[in-house]
C-alpha cells in the first residue's frame, strides 16, 4: 500500500489507477471525536463517534487529532468499512489529515488503513479539504480556519496548495465554565497574528483581507463567529454544513481518483 500527497483537481478525471472500470472508494474523515464515511452512488454511509469499539470503557484511538493507537484504529476501520467493501475488490481511500500531522500520524495512518488492503491511499490536508468542499477560488490566497472538536487549525492556501499552517490542541469539546468561545476565538486570532507576524509567504494580509473560511463545529457557533470576526476586523464565512465539510472536499478527490462521474456529492 502506498501513502500519498494528495494533488488532485476538483472535477477533472485523473487516471492514478488505470483500467476499464471506475474502483471502488471511500472518503474518509477520521476526527478526535467522530468518524465520518462517504462512497460513490451511497452518499454518507456513517458518522460515528471515534472509538474501537462502542459501548461502557470505549477506548479512543485517536486523540487531540493524533493516532495514539494504530491497532485500536485499525480494529475500527475494520469494524465499521469492511463490510462496505465489494467483494475482492480493493478499494481507494482518501483520507483527511491534520494539516501539521506529520510523518509518524503518517505511518500510524497507514498501518491503520492496510486491514483494507487498499489499493491506494490518498491523503488531503483538512483544511484544503474544506476549501474544496466550499467551492471557492483556490487559486489566490485563502486563509481556512477548521475548529473541531478536540483540534483548532489554520492554514493559509495558496494556489490550492497549504503554504503556512499553525495548531492548538483547543476546541469546541473543552467549552465549559473556565473555557468559552472568547478563549477559542482569542486562540484563532493569536494563530493569524503569529502568522502575519512571520509572514513567509508575502500573502498573509492579502488573504485575512478576503475574509476567513470558517468549518468544524465551531463555525456553528454563532459567538465564536463573531468573536473570531472582531478580533481580525475581517469577514468570517462559515461554510455549508460545517462539521463535514472536510468529508465533502475529501469526497470531491475521491470521484477524481476514481474516475467516477455523475455522483453526487451534498
């Protein structure tokens, strides 16, 4: 099985995978809190809290967006895809990624997914997921912001592809009394400063100016929305359906990859 970086187009057909017949595939989004599963001409097939197995001491694999248990991760894809899977067909994967996972959530991510012998994988940075599932412009610069659950990214893309990108282990799951949207937004706004202070792209300013793409459940929080707006004095667009908007762009690869056309992707 071979992991990759995904540098597919939107809507073009590619041909990664040659042969007479369009291969069977999953988009895969697999967060802290809920894994999320789509495949050509069924839509949606899961969206599932992220644990090996359901039930009372249910262990959770992967934490604060990082594979901690290879194993526990894969008994999980197997307990929720294999019985999706065609019979002897080997199917294409693309899989969401933190945007700073870096290679050792790679290699888990690939000992996790080789219990579907997949034919290939493809994986997709988070946020230029959800750039593609918004259906923008990706061509100039764009800053995405995605708060999930457990993990808050942003990333300014440019040209389609991630060119900086910050983290923090924060999100909508730590909203209590002594955290509340004010603190996720503060966070959000420290990152783009951090960013704009740095600046390695020359591109920053330009793209805060155009406004923020806002995903994750965070961007269904009406508070946070306006916090993260006045802190950066920019417009803050929260895209459709929010919380699987990665899932979508991730979806939008896979017909690419796969060489489908015709299937619809919500």
């Amino acid at each position: 099985m071979t992991l990759h970086d995904v540098r597919l187009q939107p809507g073009r057909r590619h041909s990664a995978w040659p042969g007479g017949r369009p291969r069977p595939g999953f988009a895969l989004d697999l967060g802290s809190a809920r894994t999320r599963a789509w495949a050509p001409g069924r839509g949606v097939i899961f969206d599932v809290p992220t644990v090996t197995f359901p039930g009372a001491g249910a262990i959770h694999p992967i934490q604060r967006g990082t594979v901690v248990d290879p194993e526990g991760t894969s008994r999980m894809i197997d307990r929720l895809l294999g019985r999706h899977l065609p019979r002897f067909r080997r199917p294409v994967i693309v899989l969401t990624t933190p945007v700073l996972g870096g290679p050792n959530h790679r290699s888990a991510l690939r000992t996790a997914m080789e219990v579907l012998r997949p034919r290939g994988v493809l994986t997709v940075p988070g946020p230029k997921a959800v750039a593609i599932a918004a259906r923008g412009d990706t061509t100039g610069p764009l800053l995405v912001v995605d708060i999930g659950a457990h993990l808050t990214e942003v990333a300014l893309l440019i040209d389609g592809a991630v060119a900086d990108a910050y983290h923090t282990a924060l999100g909508t799951i730590d909203l209590d009394g002594s955290t509340t949207e004010r603190d996720l937004g503060r966070s959000v706004a420290s990152m783009v400063t951090d960013m704009l202070r740095r600046d390695r792209t020359g591109q920053t300013l330009n793209a805060l100016q155009q406004g923020v793409l806002l995903a994750g459940g965070g961007a269904l929080r009406p508070a946070c929305v306006y916090d993260i707006a006045s802190r950066l004095d920019t417009d803050v667009r929260p895209v459709a359906a929010p919380h699987t908007a990665a899932l979508r762009g991730a979806a939008r690869l896979l017909q690419s990859a796969t060489g489908r056309r015709g299937a619809t992707v919500p």
